[in-house]
C-alpha cells in the first residue's frame, strides 16, 4: 500500500513537536562518571549566606528564596514534574555533577521558551552544590517547607556510609532549614539504606514519622505520585521491576522551656 499524505494541520504539529524536541538538550550530549566523591574538593562558588543569593536569576517570575529543595536532583524529573503542580512554589535543585548540573539547567532554559509553556518552569531552577557542604549557604533558618531526598547514592560499602546523604550531623542542617511541619522525603530502592535513613531519622530528636496514607489526607497526594515516579532513577527502578520503599518525616516545634 503506498504511503498516504498527512493532514497540513498534522504536518504542522508534527514539525512543532520537532522543533520542541530540538530545544530540549540531550542527555547523551552531557555524559559524566556515575558518582562524585562529597569529600574531594570541587571549585564550587557558592553563596556566604542565603541572603547573598539573588533569587531573581533563578526565578525571574517571582524573586524569592525557594521553599522546596531536591537534594541531588539528578537529571531533575522531580523539579519538572512539580513546576506546573505548584506554579506559585519556588524549587531549588542541588545537584554536584558539572554536566548533569548542567543539562538540568538546559533543560529548565529549553522548556521556560517553549510554546504553551512559557509561563511554567519560571518556578525552579538548580544549583551545582555539594549539599553535604554547603547546605546552610543556600537555606536560611525555617525556610523550607519540603526537602526531598530520592534515591540517594546508596554507598554500600561500610567505611563509604559517612558519605550517605542523611546522618546525625546533616539531619541536624536539614532540620535548621526546615521550618516546623516541614516535610523530609526519602526514597530508595536499597533496603539497607531506606533502613538506615529511617533509623537515623527516627532517631532524631527534631523529626516524627509520617506515613503515607496522612501526607495523602493533607492533600499532599501529588507530591508523594512525583516522588514515586518522576525521577529518572525511579524510572530505571520501576522498568527494572524494583521495589521501591518510601520514608517521610515531619520537622517538628520544640516548646522552649522559660
Ligand atoms: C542516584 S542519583 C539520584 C538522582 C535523582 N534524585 C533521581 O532520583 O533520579 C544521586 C544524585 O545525587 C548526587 N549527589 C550525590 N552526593 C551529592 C552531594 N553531596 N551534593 C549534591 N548532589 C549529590 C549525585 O551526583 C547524583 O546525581
């Protein structure tokens, strides 16, 4: 059977889809080793203090410190499946891999002037940063009202586990940035490490679990779907058929005591 013609209009959308897929960069274009050591020392210019930021350049729309922080946002499924959600939420991303870093911040630039979606994506930006290190340069005090860490490097190896992403000294920075009622999400498809990042964070003072089925009750249903499902590491767990085990902890307010 010969080939048919395509409609002019579908021809139309076909070559604005296209010329959508050229603006967007290309992973293969930003190639980079798997893991980056937190302890080496990266020329990494960071801010003094948060107030040194200028917000404006991250969020043009809407200048202002971000109130979600995805901490090692990889590729940055979670920043662009949350943008449209909450389009009046800044999100900052940290990320310490110079091309990935990179190819996320492409990728926001590439869908801030796409057609139908200029007005999306103003809301999230990122930051190429070693959050083990530079956690407070970039969060003032309460500031944050969610922080997602999602399929973290899991550092199997028992004399690597100071590496791993929560620990009694940087939960102690997680909870300075995070206001109370503030919201630590964990994922992870190692069953070893969601059992340490839950112990740990059981274990500290200043969090409470939460489980899913509340967070869902407070309307914070599509938050937990993106944390399931956007990134590109749950992506690979779930073609892989993985299971994936979620842990959530609310920041809690201490009464002083007079
Ligand atoms: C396994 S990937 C997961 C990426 C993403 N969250 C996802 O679910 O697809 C872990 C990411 O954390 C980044 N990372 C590791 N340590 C970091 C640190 N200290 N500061 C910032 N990013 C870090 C890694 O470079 C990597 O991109």
């Amino acid at each position: 059977m010969g080939k048919r013609k395509r409609p002019p209009q579908q021809r139309e959308d076909r070559r604005g889809q296209g010329q959508e897929r050229q603006l967007l960069p290309q992973k293969k274009h930003y190639r980079q080793r798997a893991h980056a050591n937190p302890f080496s020392d990266h020329s990494l210019d960071y801010p003094h203090t948060p107030d040194a930021v200028d917000w404006a350049v991250h969020f043009p729309a809407s200048p202002g410190p971000p109130e979600f922080a995805d901490v090692g946002c990889g590729f940055g499924g979670l920043l662009i499946a949350l943008a449209p959600l909450f389009p009046d939420l800044r999100i900052l991303g940290l990320e310490i891999r110079v091309q990935v870093s990179q190819y996320v911040q492409d990728r926001i630039a590439a869908l801030r002037v796409t057609p139908d979606a200029a007005t999306h994506y103003q809301n999230i930006s990122i930051v190429r940063a070693n959050a083990m290190k530079f956690l407070p340069n970039y969060f003032a005090k309460h500031s944050l009202s969610g922080i997602f860490f999602l399929f973290p490097d899991p550092h199997f190896k028992q004399r690597k586990h100071k590496a791993r992403i929560i620990s009694p000294t940087l939960l102690a920075e997680y909870a300075y940035a995070l206001r109370p009622g503030g919201i630590v999400y964990t994922i992870t498809d190692v069953r070893d490490l969601h059992e340490w990042m839950k112990s740990h964070l059981e274990a500290f003072p200043l969090f409470e679990a939460v489980s899913e089925d509340e967070l869902r009750a407070e309307g914070k249903g599509p938050v937990v779907d993106a944390v399931y499902t956007s990134t590109e590491e749950g992506k690979k767990v779930e073609r892989n058929a993985g299971e994936k085990w979620l842990a959530c902890f609310r920041r809690i307010e201490v009464a002083r005591e007079e």
